[in-house]
C-alpha cells in the first residue's frame, strides 16, 4: 500500500531498481582470497585445502606452471544472496602469489640462475653440477667462457601452463659469475707471470 501511495514519486521505481526481482535472483557476492605457493609448487603442481571463515573448506587443484598472480575462480562456493537464498552463490576467486626462491628468477615460462665458476675453470673449460627447479644436471662449461656469459638449458625451465596433452617446458639460463682468486702463493704468483710473459 505504501509503494502504493509512491507510485509517480519516482520512489517506487528507484525500489523496483534495487530491490525487485533482479536483484533477488542475481548470484551472491564473490569471496576473493590469496593462496601463497612455493616456486616448486607451480613447478609440480599443488591440490591445496581452502578454507572460507564458518563455511566448510574445499580442495583446489593448482596445475603446474601457473603464473604469480593468476586468479582462479571457483563457482557457487562464495556467499549467498543476502535477500534470496534459493539464489546461486556467488564465486570464490583465489589470487595466486608465488613466493621468491632464493636461487631461481622466474621469467614467463623461463628459469634463470647465476652459476659460480672459478676463474682458472672459465679459462680451461671443466664440468660443474649445478641445481636445477627438478634436480642437479652437470653442465660442461666452455673453454675461455666470459664473465656474465649466458648458458641456455634446453626444456629445464617451468611446464607451460595448460599445454597439452604432453606438457612442453620453457629453458634455464645460466648466468656465468667467475670468481677471482682473493690471494696468491708465490708458486702460483711465478706461473701467472710466466703465462703474462708468454701472452706477450
């Protein structure tokens, strides 16, 4: 009777607008929340329980290669309409944060580590074992390899997110550090030099 009476005030629509039956029928609101991985995590993948406040947790799968800052988003499990609850529940919208690793940078689907090499190795050549986001690999370092030179490690970098059905990789780069002797014996001071006087 009283939306009645306000019929031509302009109130009534302005009711209908937000509370008519579009607005009884429209989904829950969302429930946004942060998952927090590991960069083996999203290396591996990772099935991880979520829980939401009083509302039962629920399992989530996170496939291998996600990016940092992906959202997935999980239907019906967010919050009921407030005004109708035969309506659908919203969504649940999880933000992925993947933590720095202390040795590996991640770059898309790319891997980049520095590698320490002595410097008598980098002028030689010789073969180093190195840790990779699976495992150690050896890696033969080239003869007269230079200070910050790049090393490419073909399929060692992180799976490419949802390729299939066989899952492809992206590579690891090496970043060359050569490492300078702090001190010299006298024995080593004496064939550095006769090495000098040879170069010239």
């Amino acid at each position: 009777d009283i939306l009645n009476d306000l019929r031509g005030t302009g109130f009534n629509e302005m009711f209908d607008r937000y509370f008519g039956n579009r607005h009884f029928n429209v989904k829950g609101a969302a429930i946004n929340l942060e998952l927090t991985i590991t960069l083996e995590d999203a290396y591996n993948g990772i099935t991880k329980e979520i829980p939401i406040g009083k509302y039962p947790p629920f399992t989530i799968r996170v496939e291998r290669g996600i990016a940092n800052g992906a959202k997935l988003r999980i239907k019906n499990k967010g919050m009921p309409n407030a005004f109708n609850s035969n309506s659908e529940r919203g969504d649940v919208i999880i933000t992925v944060k993947i933590l720095d690793h202390k040795i590996f940078e991640r770059n898309h689907n790319d891997i980049h580590s520095v590698v320490n090499v002595l410097y008598l190795d980098a002028l030689l050549g010789c073969e180093v074992e190195i840790p990779t986001i699976n495992g150690k690999v050896k890696v033969k370092i080239p003869q007269l390899t230079q200070q910050g030179e790049l090393l490419k490690l073909k399929d060692k970098g992180m799976p490419i997110y949802q390729n299939t059905p066989e899952c492809e990789f992206g590579d690891m780069y090496i970043h060359i550090n050569i490492i300078m002797p702090t001190r010299l014996s006298d024995a080593e001071r004496v064939l550095l030099n006769d090495l000098k006087n040879l170069n010239k």
